[in-house]
C-alpha cells in the first residue's frame, strides 16, 4: 500500500526514538522511502550513522547547512513528501508547532510544509496529562494534524499511564490508512464499539459480555478502505486500532454525547452493546451488606442512540447501520429492530449460550435491510468486517 510513497520522518528525543529505527525498517518494507531529520534531542538516544544506515539516505540535522540551504533545502524537504511522520513526537516539539516556533530544522519544517503531518506522542504520563501538553494537542488537531497515540504502559522513568510511543506496526498501520486511496477516501465514517458501564457505586456496574472485537475490526476494514473513522468505543477488552479518532467512553449518555459531537457522518455503525437500563441514582459509596435486607435499586431507561440517529430531520448519516444480538428468534427480532429504530440496516447475530460468539473471534450474521435478509456463513470476525465495509463502499459510492 505504501509502494512508491515518500516519508519524512522527524525523530525527536526521547527513550522511544528507538523505535524509530524499526519504523524506518517496517516502512521500507511496505516500499516507502524514509527521508530522515534528527533533532539535536534525538542524537542523544540514536545516532545519525544507524538511522542513515537503515534509511539508505543522509540524516539531515542542521538548519543552516550551507550546502543544502543554498537552495533553500529546508523548503524542498517540506515538501517533497507524501506525508510528515513526527515520532516520537516530544511535548516540546508538540509545543513549538501549536505555537508556530522555528528555531531548528524540525520545527522549521514543520512550519514551512503544506503537507499533511501526523504526530506520534512519546513522553512521561505526567507530560501527557499536562494542561498545557493538552492544549497543544487540542491545537494541533483543530489545525488538522493527525495523532496515533499514545498509547498506556509501563515507562523507563518507572511510572505508568498514557505516553508510551506506539508500536511501529500501528504507526505503519495508522500512516497506510492516510495514504490509502480505497474506495472510501473522502468519507467520514462513525462506529460505536465495546459495551457500556452503568455504575451502581463506586465500584459495581451494569455491563454485559462484549468484548469490542467486531467494532475494532470493522472500524479497521474501513480505514483501511480510505474512510476517516471515528471510534467511540466503551471500556472493551479489545484494544482500539490504529489510524482512527479514538474517543473512550463509560456510559450509555457519555456515548451519546460523543456520536453527537462527532456528526455529520457519511454513515454511522453502531456495533456498541450499549446497556438499556442505568441505575436511577447511583450511589457515591460501596454499598453495603445490611440486616435489613437487599438494597433497592431503581433503574431508568438509557437513551436509544440508534433511534435518535436514525431518525434525525437534519443531517441524518447515509447510512445508519445498527446490530441486533440476539438469543432466540433472531431474525424476526432484528427485522423488527429495524423498522422501529429507523435505521437502514441491521446485522443480526446469535449469542445464545453455546455460540461462543459473544467475545469470540468468529461471528454468524444475517444483513438485513428494506430488500430482505441475507445470511453470511459463520467467519472471523475481521472477515464479517471486510464484507461489510466492502457493501458499505458500495452503497456509499451512490451518495
């Protein structure tokens, strides 16, 4: 996907900037080529000979180079590329291109390029939640700067939480996705994923069995068609992919408030389990054994975030696209899903006891839709994912 397709990568400093001797590798493997700049920063933790070495081509490193910027070099780095990958992507370099600062080769490219940039954030988890480091975030992708990352762990400095750079393989993945001109390119594409969390207390909820598996691999079919994803994805036991906007939600209003944020959409997958019923007043302390006999819990009914996008009066999606699970009479059950929620589509599935699909890996739906059903033979549920994204492409390209 990458073939032919030419990066310039700025390696900024950090403990992660070893990883971007992998990147470079995974890259050239897809066949892009790597143009490599590495801050003064970068230097301390790779050297410009391993990075030359692994990019077959000269590190540049110094703004004022007289040989090169004889010909305003700086310029023509800027700009000769496909896309600029900044990773790892320091707060301070994060800072200086929210502020518009250019005061070394890196930050002056950044500034002086009309091409697209993404950003891969690497820094410690008290950098990360910095107000200031949010800001900067906030700005770089209100001016249109694409961010993978970063993602939770363990770090050098001992702490743990988000900062850690991602992997090269999802850097590639989320850089393959900005490059890909799929059937897709040009749409903007919401899907809802994982269960929700309806708190009773403190340290109890309300959720089911969802693991998120199917929302994350569609959301991947349809990046990787060339769709601009939105994920609004709750607490899953599936990581989230990469290459999309990922927004991580609790609740069933948390994900409402998110997927109305996130419109206008071309079409909106709602792939989440959301849960129907919250607790009325959940309580702010554990709740507690009693001789008096079992707590009373009153519940309310969450809202139908399918049925209020469906049936939208303006800027209505496309398409609106929801999931049925089901555990008996699935398809007269999802057919009428369907007419009640307004939405243009339903894939209806069986989770009964014994299906292993619920949290499998492999799913068996049925499309429905106003022309009928149509059933797909049990498969992986990236392969459910493929076919449909693919259908999706296809009655996406009448719109």
């Amino acid at each position: 996907m990458l073939a032919g397709k030419r990066i310039l990568l700025i390696i900024g400093g950090g403990i992660a900037a070893y990883k971007s001797l992998e990147l470079i590798r995974r890259l050239q493997d897809k066949g892009a080529s790597v143009t490599p700049v590495l801050t003064r920063a970068g230097e301390e933790f790779v050297t410009p000979l391993s990075v030359s070495a692994l990019a077959g081509e000269a590190v540049h490193r110094d703004l004022f180079d007289l040989t090169t910027e004889a010909e305003m070099g700086h310029i023509q780095l800027s700009r000769s590329a496909d896309l600029v990958v900044v990773a790892p992507a320091t707060a301070d370099l994060m800072a200086k291109m929210a502020q518009g600062l250019a005061n070394d080769l890196a930050s002056t490219l950044l500034l002086a390029t009309d091409t697209q940039v993404m950003v891969a954030p690497a820094m410690n988890v008290r950098m990360w939640d910095h107000p200031a480091t949010q800001r900067n975030l906030a700005t770089l992708r209100a001016d249109g700067v694409k961010v993978i990352g970063p993602n939770e762990g363990s770090m050098a400095c001992g702490e743990f939480g988000p900062g850690r750079l991602s992997e090269p393989d999802e850097i590639v993945a989320a850089i393959e996705t900005e490059l890909s001109d799929g059937p897709l390119t040009g749409k903007r594409v919401l899907v809802t994923s994982g269960p929700t969390h309806e708190p009773i207390d403190p340290v109890r909820y309300i959720a089911n069995r969802s693991s998120g598996a199917q929302g994350v691999a569609l959301a991947r079919a349809l990046a990787s068609r060339g769709a601009e994803v939105v994920f609004v994805t709750g607490p899953a036991s599936v990581a989230p992919p990469a290459g999309v906007a990922v927004v991580p939600v609790e609740t069933a209003c948390d994900m409402l408030a998110a997927v109305e944020a996130a419109l206008p959409v071309d079409a909106a997958i709602f792939a989440a389990a959301v849960a129907d019923w919250r607790v009325t007043s959940a309580s702010d302390r554990k709740l507690k054994k009693s001789k008096d006999g079992l707590p009373v819990l009153e519940f309310a009914e969450n809202p139908d975030i399918l049925k209020a996008v469906s049936n939208l009066e303006q800027g209505r999606p496309s398409l609106v696209v929801g999931f049925a699970a089901e555990t008996n009479d699935v398809l007269d059950n999802a057919t009428a899903k369907r007419l009640r929620k307004g939405c243009d589509w339903i894939v209806a599935n069986d989770v009964s006891e014994g299906t292993g699909i619920m949290g499998g890996s492999e799913n068996a739906v049925t499309l429905i839709s106003e022309a009928g059903a149509e059933s797909w033979p049990r498969m992986a549920k990236s392969e459910v994912a493929a076919q449909l994204a693919d259908r999706i492409a296809t009655e996406l390209s009448g719109s």
